[in-house]
C-alpha cells in the first residue's frame, strides 16, 4: 500500500531546530508559536527571514510580542535584535518572567 501524501505547508528550516519533534508529522500552522519560538531561541538570520516569509511579518512579531509565554534572557535580546520595533517592556514573555523583583506589602 502507497503512503498517502498530504499537501501541506512546511517552511523551509533546518530540521536540527526541531530534534524534539517528529517534525514530518507537525502541522506548522497550528504550532506557529513554538515554531517562532524556536527559531528566534536557536534559528539564525536565514530562519528568521524563513518564518516571516512563511507566517507573514505581522504575525511574527505579534506571536514574539503577545503570545509566546516564556522565551529566555538570551532569546528576548535576539528577538529585539531581529525585530527592532519591539521592546521589551511590551513583550509578554519578558513581562512574565520569574526572575523579576516583585514588591510584597
């Protein structure tokens, strides 16, 4: 019996980003923001030009602003680098960190 070929979309990436991951049965379009997440984390400048041009610039940088929840130090200053119209202070991720000093009362 043939295997049966789906057409679907997949961006161009290099498949080490995804060691994790079955990365032939993803669907990328529901996992877009562990897919950015990821590139912006591990991905190099190629990548990122790759997950724009895949899932469109505005969804990029709203998934890094408004719905990753959790990128480390080191990720959220690459991600300011590729997209210097972010800031941090607005970013969720940065917002919700553990590190950040609260006040108690």
């Amino acid at each position: 019996m043939k295997k049966e070929i789906k057409n679907r979309r997949m961006p161009k990436l290099d498949p080490v980003l995804f060691w994790d991951v079955d990365i032939d049965a993803m669907d990328f379009d529901k996992a877009y923001k562990a897919v950015i997440a990821r590139v912006v984390e591990r991905g190099d400048q190629q990548e990122i030009d790759e997950i724009v041009r895949f899932y469109g610039f505005e969804k990029v940088v709203t998934a890094i602003r408004d719905e990753i929840y959790f990128l480390p130090n080191y990720a959220i200053d690459r991600a300011i680098r590729f997209f210097p119209e972010l800031k941090k202070e607005e970013m969720y991720c940065y917002l919700n960190r553990k590190d950040k000093p609260y006040h108690w009362i």
